[in-house]
C-alpha cells in the first residue's frame, strides 16, 4: 500500500469485544459500495466456536478468506468477540488493512484520503506511519 498510514481508534463499546469493530466494518464497507467481496484474515484470536476454527487454521495458513458477512457478524462482539484481529479488504479501487489489535485497540491502514472518510466515524483516533 503505498502512501499508506495508520488509523488507531480507542473508541470503546459496550459489548465483551470491548470495541466497535462492526461500525468500523460497517464504514469501511461503505467504501466498497454494493460490491459483494471476500476478506483475506491473516489472524484471528478470541472467544467462540468460528474465531477459535480461524485461529487454527491459520496456524497452518497464511491466511484464509472469508465472506465479509461472516466477518460483520462475529464483529458484533457478543456471540463471539475478537482479541486480535488482522484482515484486509481489496478492490480495483481500494485496499484497507484493519482488526483489532491486543484488546487494546482497532486500526485501519489505508491512504490518508481513505481514513479521512472513516474518522469520522469515531471520537479517540490518532495516527501513525506504516513501515513496510
């Protein structure tokens, strides 16, 4: 991603997750239009049965793909939540890097022009550089 930054959001919600990574999905889908699209997940760790199946497929796997549906609904953080999270969501137009880090805080990697779109959306945001 070139001229890419990173978006850290400390926002909090109410759920076990601890964070609103369903608005942050929701947003960042909002980007993509209609467009039905697929999510490379290069780390899933957390609570329930779907998270726990990532994880250890991915302790074999590079990464796996997912249907961004599925995705948006374990994002609910109440059913199952994420601890950390790392997926990233391409078109022809747009990549976005983005999860959960540690229970400590979510981010998005995108151009500046990208997050501007998204800080919006969210009250405690800072940003840093991404080194490749």
């Amino acid at each position: 991603m070139n001229n890419a930054m990173r978006m850290w959001i400390r926002d909090k919600d109410e759920t076990p997750q601890g964070f609103p990574l369903k608005k942050l999905l929701r947003g960042v889908r909002s980007l993509f239009g209609d467009e039905h699209f697929k999510v490379e997940v290069f780390r899933a760790d957390g609570y329930g049965f779907q998270i726990n199946s990532w994880n250890s497929t991915l302790e074999k796997e590079e990464c796996i793909v997912v249907d961004f549906l599925v995705l948006e609904k374990l994002a609910e953080g109440t059913e199952e939540w994420f601890y950390w999270l790392d997926a990233r969501i391409s078109s022809v137009f747009c990549s976005v890097r983005l999860g959960l880090h540690d229970s400590s805080a979510l981010y998005v990697e995108a151009t500046k022009t990208v997050l501007t779109k998204l800080e919006g959306l969210f009250v405690d945001v800072y940003y840093s550089t991404v080194s490749e």
